[in-house]
C-alpha cells in the first residue's frame, strides 16, 4: 500500500505565498495529483505530475521528485477563496491505477 | 448540467436500514469509483469498477455492496445500516490515464 504524508493545517495571509509539501512511499509510482475541497464539497482537480519538476498553473505550482517521493503544491498570490483542504493523491500502477488520497491539508486564509 | 450526479445529497436513517445512494455520470468513462470521507483520515476507497462487467473491492469494503447497472451508473448499498457509517460518501469517474471527477457527495448519518 501506500503511505503519503501532508501537514493538517496551515495559515497564511492574503497575498502571501503557501506551500503544502507532501510525501509518499509507492512500489509502481504513477502520478501525483492535487486536488482542492473547499467544506463540504467535492474535491476538484488541481494538478498532476508523473516527471520530476515544476508543473505552473497559473497562482498554483505543483513540483515533483520521484527519487525522493516529494512533492509541493506552491499557492502564489493568496486570495480569501483559497481557503480549502488540499489533498495529495498518487497513482500506483501496481494497484490497479487507483489513487490512494493523504488524510489533506486545511489552508486557512487570513486577511 | 453536472457531469457526476449523486442522490440523495442527504440521508439520515436508522440502525439496521437499507440504504441505497445512486451515481450517474454524462463523462462517457468506464471506471467509477465510491469513497467515503472522514474527518481527519482523507478519502477511503470502498469499491470500485473499470466496466460494467467488472466489480472490485477498495480498502474498505466490509459492510458495503455495489452494483454497475451501466457504464453511466453506479450505486452503493448499505445492507444493514450502523452509526460508525455515519460520512460523506463521493462516486467519482475517470478514464484510464486521466484525473478523477468527483460528485457532489452524499452526507449520511446513522442514528
């Protein structure tokens, strides 16, 4: 199985920059997906890294180290709407393909 | 129109009741999946189908059954309902090399 790491929770100012790190042991790595889920809703689709590095997306960055099984998901530009969980997710294709989600990270926004 | 679709959006029912919750979906994938969410442990995966005729178990299938009727549907059941099922349960729906898309969710509660 999979054993993936993410802080609980983090706190930020409006503005400034947050980075959620996250970390993961896979034996058939296949991708690592972030996804944003604001309270009670449903996750939505942020990025995706399968090669190691930087993957921009406009205010969000998602990085990649495969050798290290590390990844980042960089915020720029915080905005009130920002407030969410943010989940780390990796696809093993030693498992089917299916994706095993870390518990998440609560960024809390404040202005 | 939502690509993914959930019914009820809530449910409160008894202990020892049957309950059913439904996904359809107009994304035309083949593989759907049933999690549930819990504060503090992230998404679990129950079930999970990559086409009509195939059914497999996640890592939390005790207590759950499942039932493709279609490629576009779904469902989940509950065959004797108890509280520590009490969670937010989503379907979600990929193809074989992209992201997963989430539905709105089901909150349930046990009494």
């Amino acid at each position: 199985g999979q054993n993936i790491d993410q802080p609980t929770e983090m706190t930020a100012t409006e503005g400034a920059i947050v980075q959620i790190n996250c970390t993961y042991q896979t034996s058939g790595f296949n991708g690592l997906f972030w996804y944003q889920q604001h309270a009670g809703e449903a996750p939505t689709f942020l990025s995706y890294n399968v090669l190691d590095g930087l993957e921009e997306k406009g205010r969000f960055s998602s990085f990649l180290s495969r050798s290290k099984g590390y990844s980042y998901l960089l915020l720029k530009e915080l905005q009130m709407k920002d407030s969410a969980s943010y989940l780390c997710a990796v696809r093993d294709r030693s498992n089917d393909y299916k994706l095993s989600f870390g518990a998440g990270t609560t960024v809390t926004v404040r202005a | 129109d939502a690509d993914v679709t959930q019914t009820p959006r809530n449910r409160i029912t008894k202990t020892g009741k049957r309950i059913m919750l439904e996904c359809s979906q107009t994304k035309g994938h083949d593989r759907m999946y049933w999690y549930r969410q819990d504060p503090g442990l992230g998404l679990r995966l129950i079930y999970y189908s990559f086409d009509v005729k195939d059914i497999n178990k996640g890592e939390i299938s005790d207590g759950y059954s499942v039932s493709r009727q279609a490629q576009a549907k779904f469902s989940l059941s509950l065959e004797s309902a108890i509280p520590n099922q009490t969670a937010l349960y989503f379907c979600a729906t990929s193809d074989t090399h992209n992201e997963q898309f989430f539905g709105p969710g089901t909150r349930l509660t046990v009494l």
